[in-house]
C-alpha cells in the first residue's frame, strides 16, 4: 500500500493546528473523515503519527519526523503544479541558441522541430560556430544555450552540461573492400588501410587522440571538413574512416553502398549535449528546452 496526497494535506493540517476539529475545518472535511485518513496513514506506515491530549493532539516523535518528508512532497507537489501552469504550450518568450556544424547537420532539425510544436510561442534563434566560439559566447552571456559534441569538452569550467545522445564510432568501407569479410576489425588493421579524414568539429583531434592511445597511427591519404566527401570517398573504396553512428548513411551521393564494421578497440564514443552558464540564473525559456532536450534524450523515449 502507498499514501496519497490527500492522507499527506490531512496530516500536514493536524501538523499545524494541534486540533483535529481545526484540521478538518482547515481543509473543508469533517473531523471524522481526517481522523480515518491519519490513522490510515499510520497502518501504512507502521507507525503511530499524533497522539492525544487534553488540549488535542500532538505528533509523535516518528510523525515529526514523517512531517519533514510530507512538507518536502507537498511542496514539490505545489512547485510541479505552479510551473505546468507557466511553463504551458501557449508560454511565450525567446531563447538564443547555438550549435557546432556537426550537430547542425544531424542532430538539430529534430530537436527544434519536436520543441517548436510544444511551445510554438516561444522564438528560437540559432546560430552556428566552432565549440570554441560557442563556449565564449556562453560565457559572455550572448547566447543562452550551446549545442555541442559534449566529449570534446575536457574541462567544464563555467559551464553546466548534459549528454542527450552517446553516438558509437565504427570503422566505415566500400562493400567491396576486404575488411567486410571480418565481423570486427582493429586498429592495427585500418593501419594498414588508406584513410579519410574528417576535419570538422575537432574530428581530427579526437582521431589522434584515441589512435596514440593504443600507439598506432592512420595512413592518411585525404583531409576535408565534408561528411558528403568522406562518404563518397570511402564508398568508391578509395580509403576509411571512423565516424559516429550519427553522421551514418547507407548510400554516397552517387549511390554507392556504404558497410560498418565495429573496431575490437574501446574508442570513444561520439557525445552531443547542451552547456549553459553556471553562475548566470537560467531563463524560464532555456530551462524549459533544457528539460524537453533531457525528457526527449535521456527518458527512454529515444534510443542513441
């Protein structure tokens, strides 16, 4: 058996006046009902609430301490009410928004598009820059929120951040190329391999990072801040790459098959999140994205 909140307010009010009679007077029930509800309460619970005397009742030591627990839940109860009433589809407002070129490309339109039909008042101005850039922005208080590859961020600093979307990297070949025959490929092997790389969003950097981690090195035959050129590159089989399971399509432009193969190294995963100023007092509009962003990512509602 669980309380309810009626068994709470009704325990709350004898809390507060000492006299069932008041209690019940307080909250529009008759007394008989607020006596049934209390001693519900404590066969719930195990445990003996108020006691009686001369004057009225009082609580016992273990009702005084249920009485912080009780306060605690109907406050968070009154605050959940108050901000669903505020916090409603018709909410009007503005929020300033950046993001990296990455998440632009294959994380944003679904995102904004799922929280424009949920608060369709409120206008969303986004920009686009270097995480670098974003992070300065933030911090000077010109945009509210950042969207960002969240596992490039060595150091939080002045930044609160959340993780919405954890993206696995996967070794990406030609359907004709002969690592599709293995089920897992290494490092060691893709060493061998011509590779492509990708510049954009600090994709260089990270792909040295995990490759000096296990002493390798790609032979790298080809540089370009374009997903499209890696693509068509690797699907006409001049070389592979690395890439997150986000920035994945089947199909090059020129409809050429694009495989995955998992590499047998632990590598990193591919992390896209928000940062927002510690210090600054976050607005009604940037915390209601930054709450529809985690329920949407992080409740089980979409999978990575």
């Amino acid at each position: 058996m669980s309380f309810t909140l009626r068994q709470l307010r009704y325990f709350v009010a004898v809390s507060e006046t000492n006299k069932l009679a008041d209690a019940a007077a307080s909250v529009n029930i008759s007394p008989s009902s607020i006596t049934e509800a209390i001693k519900e309460l404590e066969h719930i619970l195990g445990a003996d609430l108020i006691e009686r005397n001369k004057s009225g009742v009082r609580l016992t030591c273990e009702g005084y301490r249920f009485l912080q627990s009780a306060q605690k839940i109907l406050s968070a109860v009154a605050e959940a009410k108050n901000n669903f009433r505020q916090d409603s589809p018709e909410t009007e407002g503005s929020l300033v928004i950046a993001s990296s070129v990455t998440v632009s490309g294959y994380f944003l339109s679904n995102i904004f598009e799922a929280f424009r039909r949920a608060y369709p008042n409120i206008n969303v101005e986004f920009h686009e820059h270097s995480r670098v850039v974003i992070e300065r922005k933030v911090e000077r208080e010109q945009i509210d929120i950042g969207i960002v590859l969240t596992s490039n961020i060595k150091e939080t600093g002045p930044f609160e951040n959340v993780t919405l979307l954890k993206s696995q990297r996967h070794l990406w070949l030609s359907a004709s190329h002969p690592l599709i025959q293995q089920e897992s490929v290494s490092l060691k092997d893709i060493a061998n391999e011509s590779y492509i790389q990708l510049l954009i969003d600090e994709a260089e950097k990270t792909t040295s990072s995990y490759w000096n981690d296990f002493k390798l090195k790609p032979d790298i035959i080809f540089r370009t801040e374009s997903v499209e050129a890696v693509r068509n590159m690797v699907a006409i089989g001049a070389g592979v790459t690395i890439l997150s399971d986000m920035v994945y399509r089947p199909w090059s432009l020129e409809g050429d098959r694009i495989e995955v193969r998992p590499v047998i190294e632990d590598i990193p995963t591919m992390d896209t999140g928000l940062i927002w100023l510690k210090s600054k007092s976050v607005s009604r509009e940037a915390r209601l994205f930054i709450d529809f962003c985690r329920m949407k990512y992080t409740s089980g509602l979409k999978s990575s």
